[in-house]
C-alpha cells in the first residue's frame, strides 16, 4: 500500500508520532505478553507515560496537561492500536479527564488533572452495573446525602482500568424520583476508601491485559464536594455531552488496528509460500487484501474527517455513532480476513492478527453497542 498521510498531520505532529513510537515499541511491546498473564499493566508504565507528557496531551498546561489537542491523542491511539496493545487503557483515562475540565469546578480541575496528567492517578468511568449496561437510566447504585458526605452502596461491572483505578467517574443515583434528572456523576479517589472493594478480574475472551473488573460499594462515605460540577442532577447531561468524545476514540482506535492488521498480513503473505509460490501470488489471497485495504482507506478518510470536526468544535453525536458502529463492524470484518489469510497461524496468540480478532470483538459492544448508535443515528431522521 502506498503510505498516507492524514490532512491533520503536521511536521511537529510527525515527530511528536516518532517519539510516541520509540516509547511503545521499548517500554509497551516488550511487556505485552506478561501483561496480558498478569491482566493489568501496573501502575510503573503509566506513571512514565506521564513523565513523557503522553497522558492527557489534550488539556490545557495549566491543569497540568501537555496543553495540546485531539490529534495528539490520536497518535497514540493509533501507535498502541497497530501494535495490538489493548490492555493501556488511555481511552478511558482521557475521557474521565476530560469529564472533570468540561464539567468540573476550578477546584476540582486543578486537584485531579495534574495527577491524572502524570499518571500518579489512573482515571475511569464506571457507568455499567449488572443489571444496566447501554440504558443508563436503569442504574441503581445510590448516593444519598448525609450533611457533608454522600454514602455509597452498590456496584459496577465491566470497568476498563478497574484494578489500577485511583480515580473514579462514578454514575449514581443522588435523587431515584426524579428518572434521568436524578443522575449525578461523583469523582471518587479510591486509595484506602473504606467500603469499596475490586473484585477479581473478569474472565474475557480478549483485551487480556486491561484490568477490566467488578466494583462494590458497601456504604462508601465521600466528602460531598466530590460532586462533578458542584450540582447535583446533573449526570446524565454530562454523559451525554462527552460521548461524541468518548464514541470517537473508538473509531479511531479501531481503524488503527484495521491498518496494523492489514500490514501484518501483507508481511506474512510475501514471505509464507504454498505450492511454490508466495501467498500473495494467489488471486484469492490478492483480492481479499485489496477488499481489506480499500475498507481500511475509507474508515481512515471518514474518521480523520470526524478528528477534523473535533478540532473545529463541530462533531456532533449522531456522526460520532455512525463513527462507532461503522468502524467497530469493519474493524471485526477486516480483521476477520485476516487471520483467514494467515492460515492456521491466524488462530494462533502468538501472531499479533488472533490477538486483535479477539481484542476487537467488545470494541461493538462498549462505548454504546452498536445497535444503539443505530438507534441515535435513525432519530435523527
């Protein structure tokens, strides 16, 4: 495939990608297969991500972010994603960090993001619980207020970064008369929280290495003043106002691990031969990785358009869902592909192809399933 380069791309971007490379191909890779026996990363890799000005590379300096924008997020999703690294979960962290600069107090902005920036605090959201997963509404983890505190009980389940987790954006219900106005978001620091407990982490068929876990809250007690925004009923209007964001990243992500996978693939063809010849001299072989470059393309051209519309204030939530659904399904038929054209390889772990098929099966369920974003994208009609 001919080399291209995004319209979002610039000198500075490009040497900003250099060094996001270096940091993943020496300090990530290497580590990729314990990480994914152990299920999580640690804490150490994200602390030096920090250090480098790799987290949180959107918000402002004086929050102590890199005082950068969406695209330089963008490159290192995109350099963790062609390498298959799934188990670094910056996503989520920046979408937390985010919720607390778009809705947070001065306060609260200048307490929690230089320490998300640094990766001394791992950021996540914990929005699903057993019984509520795309339908928020129906969450039942409660936060009652008692003078100065609000009590905690209840649960969540399938939270990215869960077991690193120091810092939390939690979903509950402060008010359960009043259905969606009802809803509030509490930023909850979880090092010798009294109460709260991680459960063991999730069997998955995939992302191996994410600390994806269950968490309990038995009677939590928080400083009020942990309240995101200072009001309560808030919530859901805050959640709604970042999934455009979050819905994004997802579709990036994913068209990062199309072209990773493509790549992978045009190597193992050239160089793997059958009935003396190289499997790239078959016309199937030929065909289907034109049909999986093509679709790759394509992703590509819509998703640097949706990170052109961020940068201009101008992505709206019924193009980040066509974003998601549309990126997430080509990502699984691509990827498909090619672990057929790897052959029995293809179903192998050690081959970064059967890694990604199995990371990338969740990536149409979280963040909103796929159907959902139909949905969104139909009442707009």
């Amino acid at each position: 495939m001919t080399d291209f380069v995004s319209p979002w791309m610039n000198d500075d971007l490009a040497m900003y990608r250099q060094t996001v490379a270096r940091f993943v191909e020496s300090e990530m890779l290497p580590q990729d297969a314990r990480w994914r026996q152990q299920h999580n990363v640690g804490h150490e890799i994200w602390r030096r991500a920090g250090a480098l000005g790799l987290l949180c590379a959107d918000v402002p300096a004086e929050y102590g972010g890199a005082g950068g924008d969406f695209r330089h997020e963008v490159v290192f999703y995109e350099e963790l994603g062609r390498r298959g690294i799934s188990g670094f979960g910056q996503g989520v962290h920046s979408i937390a960090a985010h919720y607390v600069l778009n809705h947070g107090t001065e306060a609260q902005k200048r307490r929690y993001l230089p320490r998300l920036a640094s990766g001394e605090l791992v950021g996540a959201i914990a929005m699903t619980e057993p019984g509520a997963g795309s339908d928020l509404q129906g969450i039942r983890t409660r936060a009652e207020r008692s003078g100065d505190e609000y009590i905690i009980k209840g649960s969540k389940i399938f939270i990215t970064n869960g077991y690193l987790a120091g810092l939390l954006l939690l979903v509950v219900k402060t008010d359960v008369t009043l259905g969606a106005k009802g809803t509030s978001l509490l930023i909850v620091e979880t090092k010798d929280l009294a109460g709260y407990r991680v459960g063991p982490f999730l069997d998955k068929i995939g992302q191996h290495a994410q600390d994806t876990s269950e968490l309990f809250f038995d009677g939590v007690r928080v400083p009020a003043d942990c309240l995101l925004g200072g009001e309560a009923g808030r919530g859901f209007a805050q959640l709604m106002g970042d999934l455009p964001y979050e819905r994004l990243i997802v579709a990036v992500q994913a068209v990062a691990a199309m072209e990773g996978a493509v790549a992978a693939t045009v190597g193992y063809v050239k160089a793997r031969t059958a009935f003396g010849k190289s499997l790239l001299e078959f016309q199937n072989t030929r065909f289907k990785l034109a049909e999986a470059a093509t679709i790759t393309r394509v992703a590509r051209a819509f998703i640097d358009r949706c990170i052109l519309e961020v940068l201009d204030g101008r992505l709206d939530d019924v193009t980040a869902s066509m974003a998601k659904w549309w990126a997430t399904d080509m990502q699984h038929r691509v990827l498909d592909e090619c672990v057929q054209l790897h052959g029995g390889y293809g179903y192998m772990s050690e081959y970064l192809v059967a890694r990604m098929y199995a990371d990338a099966r969740v990536t149409r369920i979280y963040g909103g399933a796929n159907e959902i974003m139909k949905e969104l994208i139909a009442r707009s009609f």
